[in-house]
C-alpha cells in the first residue's frame, strides 16, 4: 500500500481538488482537470489515466449535484486514453490487432442506425466512445500493464480496495453518506454510489476481478482475497439480490470446475470429475424442476426466506418484467437493425411516466434487450460474436475461469443494462478482466519475473560491502 501510495501521491492529490474546484463551478473543474491531464501527459504518466477513468466513473454514479460534473470528464479521459493508444501505434510500440476487426460488423450497424435515431447525437457520442473504449481496452491496456511490469493492475486493485474499505469506515461516522434511505426500514449499504443496486453490481464485477488476480500475482494473493472478501461482503449488505446470486453461481462453478479437478491429489479430481456430473446432470434439471413445480417465490418462503430477500417484489421482477414487456414490444417495430445507441435510454425516458404508474423506475434493466433496442437482432450478434471471438483468445490457465465468469456476466446482464454502455463504473472491469485472462500467462510471467528481480536486488543490498585500502 506504501509503494502504491508513493506511486499515485500527485492523483491522490489531483483528483480531490477536481472535486473541490468542480463544487465551487463546473468551469473550474474541468479546468483543474484537464491542467493535470496535461501535466500528466508531459510527464509520461499514462498509468494515471486509467486509475482516473476509474475514479471518474465511480463518481459519475453518485447522487450528489458536487460531483455531477465528473460524468462530462469521462469523454476527455478516454480521448486522451485513445490518443495515447493511437501514439503508440504510430510510433511502432503497438500493432493492430486482428480481434478488433470482429468488431466493425457491430459498429457497421451502429453507425448507420444513426440516421434513424431519435437522438442522433447521444447515439453518435456513445457509439464513438464504444469503438473507443474496445480499441482502448485491446490494445492500450496490455500496453500499460506490460509497461509497469503488471502493477497497473495491482494499483488497479489497490484503489479500489481503498474506496470500499472507505465506505466500511463512513458507516459508524456518517452513514447516511454510505447508507442508502438510513433510518428507513428499506436502507441498505451503497457505498457512494446511487443507490444498493449501483454498488452490488460493482461488487459483482469486482469479486471475480480480484478473485482472478489473486491465480496472477502470487505475491500479492493475501491482499487479493482479502479484497475479495470485503466486495463479497459489501455484496451481501448492499442486499441486491442479483449480485448475490451472481456470486454464488460463480464460486460454485468455480469449485466444480477448477477447484476440486485442478487438485494436486487423486481424490480430489475425483470429487471434481463426479461434481460437474452431478451438478450438470442432475442437481441442475432437479432444480430447474422444483422452481417449475413450485415457483421461485414458493420456494424461497418455504426455506424461509421471503422476507429477507423482499419476494413480494419478484412476482413484477421488482418492474423488471413490466419493463421487458414494453421494451420487446419497441423492438418489433425495428426487430434486425433497432435504432441507434441511446434509443433504449431515451424511450424509457418518454415512457417514465407511464411505468411509474405501474411501479417501474428506470431503463430495460437487460443488457439484451437493451442492445437489441439499440442495434437490433443483427447487431446483438454480431456483438455476441465479437465477444466469441475475444474468449477464444483466452488460453493457459485462463480458460479455468471462462464457464464461471461469463456464467456471472450472463446472470447480471441479464436483470441489468450496463453491457449496452460503454463508459460506465461496470463495462471497464468486465473488459478489464477480460484482457487479463486473455494474457493471464503473460502478465504471471512478467510479475513472477519482476518480483524475482526485486529479491534479487535487496538480497544484493544485504551484502556489506567490502572496501580495500590503498596499502593493499
């Protein structure tokens, strides 16, 4: 924490004052901003652009009108990202590569549905920012992290480790900054974001982020997990019940298949080969079963659990299913092509009104559907392939973990809508985590390498040296 700390002092100051001067005027934030930006640009210190991004999307979540002007820093950040990204290709330190060229069939679509959008310049600002950030991710980030040798992703997890444990400091001193609705009977933990849901769909990006590091950097596995512990319980005092299930379904796959078949002992593959049998052919239809039979409600009350987990909301999906309904019925209108980035945004918008009525609040709440809104059945897929065909990148170790991660994000794109925008606190981890696995070896080796380095260089300081007189 001390190198990290040491290593980030100028953001760690930078990045208050933005706040301080935005609180005062919007106009003076951003000029706070983009003087450090430039500094930082000087300086060569593209590592800070990340952890700022970061910084920035986190805050563009929070309810306060201080900060709100932080949302708007998100575009300059990422441009100065792509420029850096693109610097680097000009100058022969990066190559193009072949993945990203699986995306422009998705990007095809998106920009020609432009021209039929009801907001054409929402749908231009976010489909650009969506070719800039995948660009960003595929290219820049690898060329970051083997830059600094991987600490840019402990740095990475240091930082965010540092805003939870925050949080968890803030609830005995100010809860109502932390405590979303305190004092009611419906308050929950949200950390500084909106609300309960916004924070436990961070934890369950950032659960398997860290969880994955701690298999990467073995010197650093103590802290990982104990970073893993905290958003795991963060999860659970946020209450969001599709965080919750998202993490149980990734720590149980995980246990089924890489725990128990990755065992050094005989009897622990033994355990794992028969419990990926047991769990695919039978418990998984037997479950499947009972909920048909009985009902998810009916059963979450007879283990006695209904009103914990709030099931007088589920029967509407807590608006979730009123909101499907009216969105699938927007989508027959344009079913292959949809109409551009921002189409499901904005008709949610025009429609507020009407769902408030019938007790819905907010998007689609699934990235799905919400993708299909925007660029249609056509460009679902080609989306969907683009996805394929950076999972198949993944080797090594790495795939260990593709059938419980990408169980998890089907799980939560699934009730929410962030895989549909790419400038969020959510979309950065899922890629993040993506490009990691993607180099899982690589990146092990270099910080198995460099920490090498780093005993060798102490185990040299040790020595006394040993000087010879001018008589002998």
């Amino acid at each position: 924490m001390g190198s990290f700390l040491r290593r980030y002092s100028q953001l760690l100051l930078f990045v208050p004052l933005w706040v301080i001067a935005g609180s005062i005027h919007p106009v003076i934030g951003y000029g706070a901003a983009f003087l450090s930006m430039i500094y930082w640009y000087a300086e060569g210190k593209q590592n800070f652009f990340i952890i700022a991004f970061i910084f920035v999307l986190i805050l563009s979540d929070s309810t306060s009108s201080k900060v709100s002007f932080n949302s708007s820093l998100r575009i300059p950040i990422l441009f100065f990202m792509m420029f850096f990204a693109l610097e680097a290709v000009y100058r022969g330190k990066l190559k193009i590569q072949k993945i990203y060229f699986y995306s422009f069939p998705f990007f095809l679509i998106a920009f020609g549905m432009i021209f039929f959008s009801p907001t054409p310049a929402m749908a231009l600002a976010k489909t650009v920012s969506y070719l800039f950030l995948l660009f960003i991710v595929i290219h820049y980030f690898p060329y970051t992290i083997f830059k600094t040798k991987g600490r840019l992703i402990i740095d990475v997890a240091y930082f965010v480790t540092t805003i939870v444990c925050v949080s968890f400091i803030l609830i005995p001193i100010y809860p109502s900054a932390v405590i979303w609705r305190y004092g009611n009977p419906t308050s929950a933990f949200s950390g500084f974001f909106a609300n309960p849901n916004g924070f436990g769909l961070f934890a369950t990006l950032l659960v398997p982020f860290l969880f994955i590091l701690s298999h990467i950097f073995d010197g650093y596995r103590k802290l990982l997990l104990f970073s893993t512990s905290l958003f795991f319980l963060a999860a659970f005092l946020a209450e969001s019940r599709t965080a919750m299930a998202s993490l149980l379904i990734f720590f149980g796959l995980y246990i089924f298949h890489v725990y128990f078949p990755g065992g050094k002992e005989d009897w622990q593959k033994r355990i794992g080969t028969w419990g990926i049998r047991l769990f695919w052919f039978f418990l998984c239809p037997l479950g499947i079963l009972i909920i048909s039979s009985f009902g998810i409600i009916g059963l979450i009350e007879a283990v006695g659990l209904g009103e914990t987990l709030e099931v007088h909301t589920l029967e509407g999906g807590a608006g979730r299913f009123l909101a499907w309904t009216h969105a699938i019925e927007a989508i027959k209108e344009n079913p292959w092509l949809g109409r551009g980035f921002h189409y499901d945004v904005h008709y949610f918008r025009e429609q507020a009104h009407i769902l408030y009525k019938l007790g819905h609040s907010g998007g689609s709440h699934n990235s799905y559907i919400a993708l299909t809104m925007n660029v249609g059945i056509i460009g679902l897929v080609a989306f969907l392939f683009f996805l394929y065909k950076l999972i198949r990148k993944i080797k090594g170790r790495g795939r260990n973990f593709i059938i419980p991660y990408f169980f998890l994000i089907m799980m939560s794109s699934n009730f929410e809508a962030w895989l549909a925008s790419s400038i969020n606190y959510v979309t950065i981890f899922f890629y993040l985590t993506i490009i990691c696995l993607v180099h899982f070896e690589e990146i092990k080796a270099v910080a198995e390498h460099d920490k090498k380095n780093d005993l060798q260089l102490k185990f040299l300081k040790r020595i006394p040296r040993i000087t010879l007189s001018k008589k002998n």
